[in-house]
C-alpha cells in the first residue's frame, strides 16, 4: 500500500525523529536493506529469497503474554517482492545521501495472488491519522507552550506495540509537563484552554456512562427476542419478545397466551394434524436448530472477525522479527508456524484481559470498534441460543471499548495509555451498574476487581460514570417493568437468627462449587480443549456443545429457561394469595413431601445440569461470560435449602429454632435464600466480596439482608481460598499466559537475591566504541530473534576501572527501531548518543535540552531524543521486596541494577520479573 507523499523540506530534528509512525512493511524494508541501498533491486527477485536478516525457525509456544506476536508472511504464487512505498523517509530529515529503489507503485502491482480477501482486510486496516505518541512534548507552536518551563523527561518514546508493556512513570511525567504548558498560558484562548482540559475527563465519561446503557438496551432487547424465537413467535407482531406479546402482571396466573404461537402449533396448523403442546417432537427439533444455528453464527462472527492476526496498525514495533508480517497469512512456503497463537478478542468474558490492559498491558484492538460490533451482535445470540452464558460480563466488555473509542477523540487520552486507563476504569465501573442495577457496586468492582491503578480522581469519576448509566437505563426501560435489570425483587420478610446456620451452610457450598469449578474448567481448557482434535476445530466444538445443552435442557422446565429468567424466578418471594406461582417454585403445600419432591428434584437435576454445562462452556470461542450461570446455579441450590428449611418449619412449628416466627407459617422465604446463595456461589468462582455484597444490597433495594449476603460471601470466599487459591479469573490469566502482575499477591522471597533475577546477558551499546546504522540494526535484530521485542539496551560508557562500565542511559527497542528507520539510507555513519559524563555542561532542563537539540538539528544520527537519561537503579544488595514494589508500586517497566559502587550489573524487565515470580509461586 502506497502512503501519501510527505514535505520532505528539512525543518528541525524534531518533526522527522518525532514524527508519526509509518506503515510497518514500509519500516522493515528499509530496515533489512539498509547497507544495500545502492544495490539495483531486480524485478523479478523472489519473494521467498532467504537473506542475511532471515533467523532460524523459533520454536513454538503456547501463549501469547510474554512472547512477540507472530504474523507469518503471505504467500506469493508470483515472482515479487517487497519494495518502499514512493514516500520520502520522514519530514523535515536531511539524510547524507539518497537512492532510488525502483518498486511497484501499490499493492496491485505485485501479484494475483493479492486476493479480494487482502483487499477487504487493507480496507478494514485503514485508520485516521495516527500522530506521534510523543507529540504533545514536541508541540512548541504551541501558544500556550513556553520553553522556559524547566521540567526534565526521560526520554521521547514511540507508540507501544501489542502485547508489551507500558511506562507508567514517562506517561506520568509527559502529562505533567502538558498540564504544565496549560497553566502557563495568561491569554483567554489559553484559559478556556485549560477549564476544557480539567473538564475533558467528566465529558468522557458522561458520554461513555449514556453509550454504555444504550447499547446494553439494544443488547437486551435483542436477546429476549432471539430466545423466544426458539419457542415461538408473537401473532400480532412478529419482533415482540414473548413477555411483551403477552404481558402478565405479577398477580396473574401463569398460562397459556393467546397472542404467542408455538411451532408445534405451526407445524399442526400446517398439517392439519394435532401434535400436543411445547414437549413435541416438532418443538424440540425447531428449538435445537435455532439455538445451534444461533450459537453457530456467534462462533462464527468471533473467528473472522476477531482473530488477533487480523488487527493491523502502524503502532506495532518489532517488524524484524522473524515472525512478523501484519497480513496474518501463513507463508505456504515456510514450514515454520507462528509463535504465539491466535486470539479471538470477542470470545470469553473478557475481563481478565481487561484487567491485564489496566495493568499496563498492551491490546491494539482489543477494545477497538469491530470487536465492540461482534461482542454486541455475537452477545444476543449465544446468550438466547439457551447455552448457560451471562450477559452481564460481557456489557463490562462492551462498555470499556465504548470507553476506549471515545477516549481516542482527545490527544489526552489518545497520545497517553495510562490517561487512557482512567476512562476503561469509569466504563467498566459503568458496565456493572446497567448489568445489575447497582452504581455503587459497580465502582467497587472496578476497584477491588478490575483496576489496577485507582487514584480518588478516577473513583469519582467511575461512581459518576456509573450513575449516569444506570439513570440512562432507567428511563429506557429495557423490561418494560420500570426495573433496570429483570431479576431485581424485594422482600416483605425480615430473617431471623436461626437462619445463619443456613446462610453459613450456603456460603460452605458456595466456596466448594466455585473451588472445584475453577479447578474443572480449567482443566477441562487445558487438557481437552487445548490439546485435542477441539484446538483446531472451535466452531464444531461451539456447535457439540450446543446440541448437548439442548438434549440436556429441553426437557427440564428451569434449565431450559433463560439464566437472567431463571434467578429472576428463583429469588422471587411467594406471596400468600398470589396466583403466580413463578412455574410451580411456588409449593401449593410446603408441609407435603408429596409437593416439595417433585419441585426440589427438578431444581436440583437443573442445578446439576447447568453446572457441567458451565464448566465445558465457559472459554469456548464464542462472547461468554460467567455471572449469571454461577448465580443460576447458586440461586439453585439456595430454593432447594430454602424450600428444606420451610418444609421443616411446617412439620416442627413448636421447636425453638421456629419459635420466632409466632405461628407465622410464611417467615420462611425460599427466595432469600436463593439470592444467597447466589451470592455465595459467584464469590466463590470470582472472589470478589465487597463489591458483590452492595451489589446485592442494590438488588434488593434494602440492607435489611446485609448480614446475611456478607456472612455467605465471606465464607464463600474463606472457603474457596482453602481449596484454591485462585480465582477463574486469575487461572484464566495463567491459562492464557497474560503478564499480569497481580499486586495483592505476597510472595515469600526467602534466600533468594536481585543477582538471582539479573539479566547480565542482555546486548548493551556502549557509547566508546564506533556504533553505525548497520551494527545497531544488527543489534537489533538479535534482540528481535531472540524474542525480547518488548525489551532495550542499556547505554554504557567505560568506567574508572578497565573492567567496569556507567550507565549513561537506556533505549527501548521500538524507540531504536524507528529512529532506525529514519536513517536507514545512512548505513556507515556513526550513530550518537549524547550523555552528560561527556559533556558535563551540558544542562538537563528542558528548555536546555530544546536549546542543544536545535542546534543539532541537522544530525539525524544523535539518538539522544530518544535515550532514557534517568532509569530506575537499583542495588543488587537490595531485597526483592524493593525491587517488587518498583514494578507493582512506580509501574516499572525495566530496572538497572548497578553493584554497591554504581557500576553496570544488568536489567530486569517486568516480563522477566513475571517470569520469575511464576517459577517461584510453583516452586513454593
């Protein structure tokens, strides 16, 4: 694909080193050709020609957290060959010398075999103008910039690539020194400047919270169609869910509506023969072929349209890998696979991904547009295809790319990931609160659950964010009911003291289920997911799946039903005189064996049911989540003890447990029970506990059950611990190799030492010997080779001693890469670093920095904008608990570790630090 013409007129050092990234083909030619620019390129040169820049085949892995991204090279049926584009290097650069390399001038030229599917996807792959990452700092026509200001930065950087870490400290310090540009400003223009600025996040986040409930109506509206379309269809108007054709009111008996129409009934008007009701052979054939057909196309939807190999942007660094090619497409003629597999972005719930992003992790696309278009479309459809999925995890899903797309809009948050990070905070905060009714909750969840840095600031803003989306739902009325979620019930029922025993027992079973069901589906993922004939074939798996749950759950009236159905059902209350028996969970006569067996057998074969589907479900290639199956399953088991312990009330009402009921034979209610139990349960598979306890306060409307939700969860949650330390969210994390550092995690370090960590391996660039184009390519490409893409080089000088070495300073790989690529056509010239032990007048301020860089603004070969002066050191006689709490504290993204003298011992990363705690937590 050919780019636009640029100026190239030389202006200053900083608009060509600091300029916006080029198309990631475009850098790695000129990467791998630099020293052979003056060489004639033949036409006819073979796509497939091995050369010196080609490394062996890597072996391959399973993850994709800690190791590069791999997209192997298309495959051309014709002789070709990857040349430039015509585009100048980059603006305002004088380079020594020029060549012309004679190449295509676009994309058509190079062969047939550059398919209409190529095309749709360099289509899909085209973006709006991407600025330098940096590019505030560079900005000095500002009029509210002021070269005077004195502040001190470590470095300009470039745009992180997928799959590496972010700076927290240069993201902090580049915001600083922008905020610090906006207050210096005296004129009106700079004033309004700044009130725009300081209210910039409160906009965001207020359109975010009203995007948010908007798309979880459109989401709910949509799915309560699809799954009654399994049952039937409305007479007078075909697109109205069943319980809108036929509304009820809650004191009316539960019957037969004459507005819905079976496809029995189709199928007998059709006929002309009788075929009975719902249980035919005609209804169930009609259910199993719309849910799988449904599920099957919301398989389908996340595969093509999600794949990780099919994101393409010009942020991504490490184009000399010997891997990397951002077409996605397997080289036919290599036998060599890619390293890290494919990731679907819209399959799963979505939140451990997202809470290794708010950690510091990279995902372009992640929480783009076409995933927020699939996880929307792709969410209706397996949730009504009636497979045990939640919606409720996958609207944080939606609502944190709905905050990622709005924060694009601004360079504040666009050209700043850890500024970016505030806003996911809000829309997650956001997307519990339309789930489940519940602001409140939803900001603890985004606090105790999800977020990784969470200052006042962004409290505030997430509680408003939230509000904004739950009052934006509210008016909606997605139900029709006025309520903001279905299953939001209250009681008339105080509990009594006896109930704890119960309430115990629940979170007792609530922390077993979530234990061994953490422990199974993991499992399940990796032993037979992972390593069977289903890896290759997700589509068949999603399709096997379905058919299982729909010969599973046909026949059981609860387990067919809709999850947010069923707990809505299980936590309502029973009310004396009430016609609606909630599909008989109402027992006629509760002292009766006769009338509680058939109700509780069937409870409890639904339960069984619904949690072996879970376990097989969850993690398979379709938008699941995991909150409303474990409630369904917990809400189960608290109608069966409930429904026991009422039935006891009836048989023994002068015991003295029963006693302060006072004759009153309806002071048992099932219902509590069911929602906690509930409660239980999901504390026991996610382990959240604050957040989940208000959010049930929520659900309810009251804290008159307090004690009794906060009492089962944190024994839930005690229990859980014991059995497994880890949560699903955290085992999905480890299962799926995710660099998460978890920072409430403690680890015992014992007799082990920062030498123990200490990378001295690692290639340096020393700044007394002679550092060309070339070498520094050659450097870097050993660095790619050996999959460190996410790493750098220290930059020593010679010490007092022959054998000791300083730091001068440290440049990531991605900065190295594309300063590279400005200079490419300068293969012999010596490349600089400027460093302070060299020229100790030189000033570190930044207007003095300014000053010397424009004098030197007609040598692109000093590297120095780009050099970290100031790395985070430390001791290698330090403890690790120091150097731990610079990763999880200062969000480190590397660590220099100097001897008791100060000289260079080697680097620690935070993907080697990972690495190291993993080894260590299996080693205790």
């Amino acid at each position: 694909m050919s780019n636009p013409p640029q100026n190239n007129s030389a202006s200053s050092l900083l608009e060509g080193l600091l300029s916006a990234p080029s198309d990631t083909d475009y850098r790695r030619q000129r990467l791998q050709r630099i020293g052979s620019y003056s060489i004639p390129v033949a036409q006819n040169q073979a796509d497939d020609e091995t050369t010196p820049l080609r490394a062996a085949t890597l072996p391959n892995g399973t993850g994709y957290g800690t190791s590069p991204s791999v997209r192997p090279r298309r495959a051309y049926t014709q002789s070709g060959f990857w040349a430039a584009p015509h585009q100048p290097t980059l603006p305002g650069v004088p380079l020594t010398r020029s060549v012309t390399v004679t190449g295509p001038d676009s994309l058509s030229t190079f062969s047939p075999a550059f398919t209409h599917r190529d095309t749709l996807r360099s289509r899909i792959s085209q973006q709006r103008p991407i600025s330098a990452y940096d590019a505030q700092l560079a900005n000095f026509n500002s009029d509210t910039a002021d070269t005077g200001i004195d502040v001190r930065t470590n470095g300009f950087r470039v745009w992180y690539s997928s799959f590496s870490s972010i700076d927290w400290l240069h993201d902090a310090i580049k915001d600083s020194v922008r905020f610090a540009r906006l207050r210096r400003g005296k004129s009106i223009r700079s004033r309004v400047r700044l009130a725009f600025d300081k209210s910039l996040g409160w906009i965001i986040v207020t359109v975010v919270g009203f995007l948010t409930a908007v798309a979880a109506f459109l989401v709910v509206r949509a799915e309560q169609w699809l799954f009654d379309l399994k049952q039937g269809y409305c007479k007078t108007a075909w697109w109205y869910a069943q319980h809108s054709c036929c509304p009820l009111p809650d004191e009316s008996l539960d019957g037969h509506c004459p507005a819905w129409r079976t496809w029995s009934d189709v199928f007998a008007s059709w006929t002309g023969s009788e075929l009975g009701g719902g249980e035919s052979a005609v209804q169930y054939l009609t259910y199993t072929i719309i849910a799988v057909l449904l599920a099957s196309t919301s398989s389908l939807l996340t595969i093509y349209l999600t794949a990780s190999t099919s994101f393409v942007t010009r942020k991504e660094s490490g184009v000399l890998s010997p891997h990397f090619d951002k077409s996605g497409e397997q080289n036919t003629s290599s036998s060599s696979q890619p390293k890290r597999r494919v990731i679907y972005y819209a399959a799963g719930s979505g939140i451990p991904e997202i809470k290794t992003i708010l950690s510091g992790f990279v995902i372009h696309g992640y929480l783009g547009g076409r995933v927020l278009f699939t996880k929307a479309l792709g969410l209706a459809l397996p949730v009504r295809s009636g497979s045990p999925f939640g919606k409720e995890g996958f609207v944080v899903r939606i609502a944190s790319c709905v905050g990622s797309i709005i924060g694009r809009y601004h360079s504040k948050y666009e050209n700043n990931e850890a500024k970016r990070r505030e806003i996911l905070s809000a829309a997650c905060a956001a997307g519990v609160a339309v789930a489940f009714g519940a602001p409140i909750g939803g900001t603890l969840f985004s606090l105790e659950e999800v977020s990784y840095f969470f200052p006042p600031k962004v409290m505030w803003r997430s509680f408003f964010c939230a509000m904004i989306a739950a009052v934006t739902l509210r008016f909606l009325n997605p139900f029709g009911t006025g309520k903001v979620v279905l299953f939001q019930v209250t009681y008339d029922k105080d509990w009594h003291a006896y109930e704890l025993i119960f309430f115990i027992l629940l979170g007792v079973l609530g922390g077993v289920y979530g234990a061994y069901f953490s422990k199974l589906n993991y499992r399940w993922s990796r032993d037979v997911r992972g390593r069977t004939w289903l890896k290759m074939h997700p589509v068949a798996e999603v399709v096997l799946v379905t058919l299982v749950t729909t010969v599973l759950c046909f026949l059981n009236p609860y387990a067919r039903m809709g999850g947010t159905d069923l707990v809505y059902n299980l936590f309502s209350e029973c009310r004396p005189g009430s016609k609606n028996r909630h599909f008989n969970l109402c027992v006629l006569d509760p002292s009766s064996f006769d009338h509680v067996w058939p109700v509780v057998r069937t409870i409890f074969v639904a339960m069984i049911v619904k949690g072996f589907l879970t376990i097989i479900t969850f993690g398979i290639k379709l938008p699941a989540g995991i909150f409303i199956p474990t409630l369904g399953v917990g809400a189960c088991a608290g109608r069966i003890v409930g429904i026991a312990v009422q039935w006891l009330q009836y048989h023994y009402p002068d015991s003295t447990v029963f006693a302060v009921c006072e004759g009153d034979m309806n002071c048992v209610v099932p219902g509590l029970y069911a929602m906690v139990g509930a409660a239980a349960a999901l504390s026991g598979v996610t382990r959240t506990t604050v957040s989940l306890a208000v959010i049930m306060f929520e659900l309810t409307d009251t804290l008159t059950y307090a004690v009794p939700v906060m009492l089962s969860v944190l024994v839930a949650k005690t229990v859980a611990d014991v059995l497994e330390p880890k949560g699903i969210y955290d085992l999905v994390i480890e299962l799926s190799q995710l660099p998460y550092l978890d920072a409430k995690h403690e680890y015992l370090w014992s007799n082990l030492s920062i030498k123990d960590v200490t990378d001295r391996d690692v290639d340096v660039i020393r700044v007394d010997r002679h550092n060309t184009v070339e070498s520094l390519r050659d450097q870097l490409q050993l660095l790619l080779n050996a999959e460190h893409d996410d790493g750098g080089f220290p930059i020593l000088r010679p010490g007092r001693d022959d054998d000791s070495l300083r730091m001068v300073g440290y440049i990531g790989a991605s900065e190295l890469e594309h300063a590279l690529t400005v200079v490419a056509e300068g293969a012999t010239e010596e490349v600089r670093f400027l460093n302070t032990y060299a020229h100790e007048e030189l000033a570190t301020s930044y207007s003095s920095w300014l000053e010397e860089s424009r004098q030197n603004e007609n040598d692109p070969f000093d590297f120095s904008i780009y050099m970290d002066q100031a790395p985070l050191t430390i001791q290698s006689n330090s403890p690790l608990e120091l150097l731990h709490q610079f990763f999880v504290k200062l969000g480190a993204r590397y660590v220099i570790v100097t001897d008791t003298d100060g000289d260079y011992e080697g680097v620690i990363d935070k993907k080697a630090w990972l690495a190291f705690l993993s080894e260590l937590e299996e080693k205790s």
